[in-house]
C-alpha cells in the first residue's frame, strides 16, 4: 500500500466515525495499551483515548495536503508513533514523519538493503542486543558495546544499521511508544583509532536521526566504563545535542553503584554487577533475524520518490559534509590530548 495511492482517496473528515468503512484495506488500529499505560500516555503524551483516531486522521490529512508524494505508511498504528513521540502536537508530528524519510534519503549506506540478514555480522559480533527485561519504568534498556567493533571487518555504518532496526522493532510495542528505552553504553577498550571513525559528520547524522527523525523517545543514556578518549568523542557529540537530550547523559565510569542507581541490578547481566545471569545476545538476536519480512514489507512501503522535495530537510547535503570534515580535522588534536 503506497502513500500516493492513500493520498489520491477522498479522505474522510477528521475524527469521522466511518474511517476505517471507507477505507477497508487499511488495518483497524486496536489499542494494546494497559489501563496504566492508557493513564500514563493521557498524562505525559497528552493522548486521549476519545480523540485518537481523529488525531490520527487530522495527521493523515496533513500529509497528503502538503507532501502527497511521500511515499509513506498511513496506516493508523504507523503515525501514532509520531503523534506520541511529538506528545500529539500536529505540526511537530508531521515535521518528524518527513524526517523521518529524509534522513532514509539522504544516507544510502546506512538505508540501503536494509534488513536484519544484511546486518548479522554485526548481531553476532555482540555490538548492539536489548537485555531480556524491562527496568522499573516498563522501559527495555538498549545495550551497545563498541569494543565488539573490529573496524576492519565493516564500517561503522554497519553498527548504525544495526542500531536503526534495533529501534525499529521496539517501536512496533505500543508499551515502548509510550515508556521510551534506556540506552547502556559500554566504552571499555575504545581506543583512539577506533574513536576517529565517529566524526562531526557521523555524529551530527545519528545525533539527527534520534532526536529528530525517528518516533522513540531516549529517556537515559548511561555511559560506563568510558576511557579518557570519550571526553573528545563527548565533545564531538555535545555540539548537536538539545539540552533536554544532553541532560539525560550519566557517565558512571567504572562505578557500578552508580549505574545502578540508574538501571537496577536485578535487570543486569552479571557483566554490570546485575544478578540476571550472563549476558545473552542470542535471544536478541533470533527476534529480529525473525522480523525478517516484516521490515521487508515496512520498508518497501518507505521509499521517498525521486520526485519528493521536502522542506526544511534535516540534513542538507554536501555543505554539511565539508563543515563537519572541517570540523573533525579541528577535533583531532583534542581526541589525542584525550588519549
């Protein structure tokens, strides 16, 4: 199902009780939501349960008014990841769905062929997993650990590919919509050469990406284990971070007392003082090597036409590239002072 077809229909009113009548090939959305869950995203996403579905449809509408050549997903569970991430604000929604898709366009060594076969080196290399539970918050906790990286086994777009999905399918969870994730980081071993390959151009990308084209919402990154190298990467990222975003940074060192005020032991392998047993990234990694057709079917259905232009891109191309090489070539005598 395309968005230009969606478009061409006559679309029904907003908040029109025969929406889903009159487009019949359209999923209907069926929440999932606990009772709490319900409470909560009335609470901190302004949801409300009565007007969802013409939140949804006033989405939908301005999509296909201002940008009928998208190309993307109107299905009613796919823009209510948007309208939740941007707390249902209409514009910002709509601002975040293109780009969304923009930063798809804009970067074909990370979108291209991407699915969860492409990226298996890197699942098995351990780089990237979700541990097995949630924390108290109802949150799963994100794991990176770029020492599992041999940077001249693949690039490091591959370990961003393998990141994006891992987003993507915690999304598909109403729960996760709604609750966010944590991410844990993992910086033992990080060296100044493996350092160097995450520039301002690299940085500025994936810092894009997370705060401003894609529906999750970050609620903590712990950072442990951190050398004296990650004050220079810090210090590349910090620049393209929002304040609310930076604010949400811990780094706890080497001090698990520490991070376990953040993420409770009981959550945590043993590798971070947890009493959940070993880290295992097979489970992990079987779910979304098993998602295999779905990402296939979602993402066929995400291309931008060549056609599109949106405005206001995220990334503007070629200018961005040569400030921020400028700026790497500035960064690296302090990466090394770092080390």
């Amino acid at each position: 199902m395309s968005g230009d077809s969606d478009c061409t229909r006559t679309s029904p009113s907003a908040g029109s009780p025969s929406d889903n009548e009159l487009l019949p090939d359209r999923p209907k959305y069926v929440c999932t939501l606990s009772p709490d869950l319900v409470t909560k995203a009335r609470e901190e996403l302004q949801e409300k349960p009565e007007w969802r579905l013409r939140d949804v449809q006033a989405l939908r509408d301005m999509v296909c008014k201002d940008y009928p050549s998208l190309g993307t997903c109107l299905d009613d569970a796919f823009l209510l990841r948007f309208l939740r991430a941007r707390k249902f604000d209409y514009d910002r929604a709509l601002q975040l769905l293109v780009n969304y898709h923009t930063c798809r366009r804009t970067w074909p060594e990370v979108f291209s062929n991407l699915k969860p076969s492409a990226i298996k080196p890197v699942l098995e290399s351990g780089f990237v997993t979700v541990l097995p539970h949630r924390d108290p918050q109802g949150r799963h906790v994100v794991c990176i650990r770029p020492d599992r990286w041999t940077p001249s086994h693949y690039p490091i777009t591959e370990n961003i590919r393998a990141i994006y999905l891992t987003l993507e399918k915690l999304i598909q969870s109403e729960e996760t919509q709604v609750n966010g994730i944590v991410i844990l980081a993992d910086y033992k071993g990080v060296s100044l050469s493996k350092a160097s390959h995450f520039g301002p151009f690299v940085a500025k990308k994936v810092i894009g990406i997370l705060q401003d084209g894609f529906p999750i919402r970050i609620k903590a990154v712990n950072i442990i284990n951190e050398p004296r190298i990650f004050k220079g990467i810090f210090a590349i990222i910090k620049p393209f971070l929002k304040e609310k975003i930076a604010n949400r940074f811990f780094l706890h060192g080497c001090d698990l007392n520490s991070l376990h005020q953040n993420i409770p032991p009981v959550i945590l392998p043993e590798e971070y003082g947890g009493t959940a047993g070993k880290l295992d990234i097979s489970a992990w990694n079987e779910l979304l090597l098993a998602s295999e057709e779905d990402f296939l079917h979602d993402f066929s259905e995400l291309v931008l036409q060549c056609d599109s232009s949106p405005h206001d891109l995220l990334v503007s191309g070629d200018a961005d590239e040569k400030q921020c090489d400028d700026s790497l070539r500035g960064m690296k005598p302090q990466l090394y002072y770092c080390y």
